[in-house]
C-alpha cells in the first residue's frame, strides 16, 4: 500500500497528519470520512451536496471539474482555493497538502 501524508488544518490552527493512501482508489472525502471527520457526503460523491467543501492551503490539486465548478459558485463561503474533496483522488503530488474543511456555508 502506498501512502501520503496530507495535513487537516483544524479549527484551533493545529495541522493534523494524515496517512492517505494512493492505490485503493479512494477519493479525499472518502478519506477524510474515515478519519471521522464531519462530512455527510449526502450526494454520495456526485459533486451536488458540498459538504466535502474544503480549502487547499498549502500544495497543488491541478483544475476544479466543470461540476465541482458549479456547485462552488452556489455556496457563500467559495475561497480562491476552495475544492470539493470527492472530486480529488489522492496521488503523490498530493504529499505535504495543507487542507481546511470549510462544509457547505459558514
Ligand atoms: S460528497 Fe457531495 S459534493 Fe462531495
């Protein structure tokens, strides 16, 4: 099994580690939920429910999907860097990311 390290920037500013792996075909939300954070990924990971909103704040994840695109520019709370973490699917160029969970609005 291969993984990465990407960090969680959590609410307090602490930067979580967490081991991601890159060969199971997960995408970043599936990731994040198991590590149990609070996404509720209604639509399954269709692009349609962003509540795997999530900021990049360090690192690169190549162009927002022409879903993703649209459902960001429904939300209030759409930063520059702002992604929908199940349209991300986990490579090597991923290691050393910095994440925020920003969730639908707020
Ligand atoms: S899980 Fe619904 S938009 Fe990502």
């Amino acid at each position: 099994m291969e993984n990465i390290t990407i960090y969680m920037e959590e609410e307090s500013g602490e930067r979580t580690p967490l081991e991601v792996p890159t060969d199971m075909g997960m995408n970043l939300m599936e990731i994040l939920k198991s590590y149990e954070y609070p996404i509720e990924a209604i639509c399954g990971g269709m692009a349609l429910c962003a509540t795997c909103h999530i900021e990049v704040l360090e690192g690169e994840v190549g162009e927002r999907t022409e879903a993703e695109e649209e459902m960001l520019d429904t939300l209030f709370n759409t930063e520059e860097n702002s992604r929908l973490a199940c349209q991300i699917r986990p490579n090597d160029s991923n290691h050393q990311m910095v994440i925020r969970l920003l969730g639908e609005d707020d």
